[in-house]
C-alpha cells in the first residue's frame, strides 16, 4: 500500500524544478588518437544552475526517505568545506522544501564568505565552522552520536552526500542512457557516482573512475563500502595518475586544459572535478589505452559553481 505522507519523486523534481533526463552530447576535442574512438558526455551538469551534477541523484532518496519518515520534523545537518556543491545543492533543496539545514563547514570563512557561503548564508542555512581537526571527527560513530544528541530531530547526510541511499538515485542514471557503451567514465572524491555505475551498468561495460584527491586504496575502500558487491565485479578501476597533486590543486597545465577543452566543445568545465575527469581521459586516450573503436561515455557532474571565487569561467 502506498504511504500517503510519501512524496512523488517527479513531484520534489518539479517543485525543484529539474531538467530530467539530461543530454549525452558527442564531442569531439583536439585530442590525439579521438578519432579512433566515439566519444559522448552525459551532461548533468545541466539538471539545475544549483542543484547540479550527481548532487540531486545523490539526495534524491535521502530526502524522499526524510520527508516520509519525518513529516514532523524538518531539519537536515550535513558537512563540506568552504567551496562544497553538495552544500550549496542540499541548501538549495532544503530552502525550496522548507527544510531547515545545518551546515558543518570545514574552516572558520566567517569574515571571508566564499561565494558558496554566501548563497546558503542568504537561503537561512545556518552555518557552523569547525576546525579541520573537529572536521575529520565527521565519520567517527562517538563524534555521530553526539551530532544526534545535539541535534535529535536531524537526518545528519555525510560529507558530499554519499550514502548507501544516494547509490540507488546515481544507479538510475545508467537507465537514461542512449546508446550501449563499452566505457564509462566518472570523477572519483567521495565515491558515490562510481558505486552506483558499478551497480546499475553491465558486466560488459568498463567502468573507469578519474581519482580527484591523493587516496589509493582508500577510495576503492570508500567505493567498496557503499556498494559491498563491487568487490565480485572485475569491470572497474580508479586511474590515480590524474589528481594534479592533490584535492583541488590546479596546476598550470591542467587550467591549460580546461581552457581548451571550452573552446573545442562548448562544455563549461572546472579544475577540480570535471576538468580534471577529462584531463586524465584525454591522456588515457593518447596512450590508447582503450581498445579501438569504443564507444566512451564522459559524466559530467556538475561542480561549477565551486570555482567561482577564482574566475575560472
């Protein structure tokens, strides 16, 4: 029997107003070798100006799960660091869901809004600054259970929005497809994106992560807890040869990159996540090491709004 208090997911992506399902676009950059394969990106990028990316696909079940359980509470605490898109699009939700948020922010910006804190700051987020040492409490179960007690009426989200609920709303993407790709390529931070392919995309399909941080190892750990499975699929790995140096660090020939790459196809991308993806996806092309003739699929996740403070764009 349905629950009456449960929400329609077309009526939260509506009332959000989401551009669903989103474009696969071929391009076709100046890239050495491109010719001898099919290249698409799947542009979520374009879901929302706010709400972008695998942000939405990612809460989609959190919220849809909080607003059915929780009809008599409203009140959602998550965490991320000055530039965060999952802040920035959980805000936005909340404030379109009349949801109160709390957000946990790493480092104190409180005389130095970045301009995503400035967004949830005008949306009636409130914000709480810690510091980085406070912030790497935010997995330790002790340091949850506190969150809980301060905050009871809360359904506290993890950094970046990667839960075991947000694989499911990130597997349905592979529904959307087009076409039958042999590759599928993704940024890799937090996670989520790449268990949700693993779990939704054929055992035929390559699935290929773009690590953005320094964690081998770690990452497949992170990517293994959210979808246990993962470990008896073999169509998977993380390339760690991309990350520039580190989390968000932004080389000269990387900005290079990015540059080019909107000029050659009129796709917006970012330093610290999409560029990134299509840095590395461009050398793995020009070291062929995909077999000739696939048929690759780019996904694009959205993260713009996180460089607005370098003036990328």
């Amino acid at each position: 029997m349905t629950n009456p208090k449960e929400p329609c997911l077309s009526t939260l992506e509506n009332k959000l107003e989401l551009r669903l399902p989103t474009p696969e676009t071929a391009i076709f950059p100046q890239w050495e070798h491109i010719d001898e394969y099919s290249l698409y990106v799947k542009r979520d990028d374009l879901i929302h100006n706010t709400i972008s990316g695998n942000k939405w696909r990612k809460l989609k079940y959190q919220l849809k799960k909080f607003l059915t359980d929780n009809s008599d509470k409203a009140h959602i605490v998550s965490f991320g660091g000055g530039y965060s898109n999952h802040i920035h699009a959980l805000a936005h939700c909340c404030s379109k869901l009349g949801i109160k948020m709390t957000a946990i922010i790493r480092g104190n910006y409180q005389d130095r809004l970045t301009p995503m804190l400035h967004d949830i700051s005008n949306l009636g987020t409130d914000i709480k600054y810690v510091t980085k040492i406070e912030y790497k409490e935010r997995n330790n179960p002790a340091h949850l259970e506190a969150l809980k007690k301060q905050y009871p009426s809360a359904l506290i989200i993890p950094e970046g929005g990667s839960h075991k609920l947000a694989i499911p709303g990130l597997a349905e993407l592979v529904q959307e497809f087009n076409r039958d790709y042999d590759i599928v390529v993704c940024p890799v931070a937090s996670a989520g994106t790449l268990a949700g392919l693993i779990k939704a995309c054929p055992s035929i399909t390559q699935i290929h992560g773009i690590a953005m941080l320094k964690g081998q190892d770690y990452l497949e750990q992170e990517t293994v807890t959210l979808f246990q499975e993962a470990t008896r699929n073999d169509n998977w790995r993380i390339h760690h040869d991309f990350h520039c140096g580190g989390y968000a660090k932004r080389p000269a020939d990387l900005v290079k990159f990015c540059r080019e790459f909107m000029l050659q196809t009129q796709i917006p991308v970012e330093p610290t996540y999409s560029g990134k993806m299509f840095y590395g996806l461009k050398q793995l092309i020009q070291q062929k090491y995909f077999s000739k003739g696939a048929k690759i699929l780019a996904l694009h996740t959205g993260g713009l709004q996180g460089d607005r403070a370098n003036d990328f764009q």
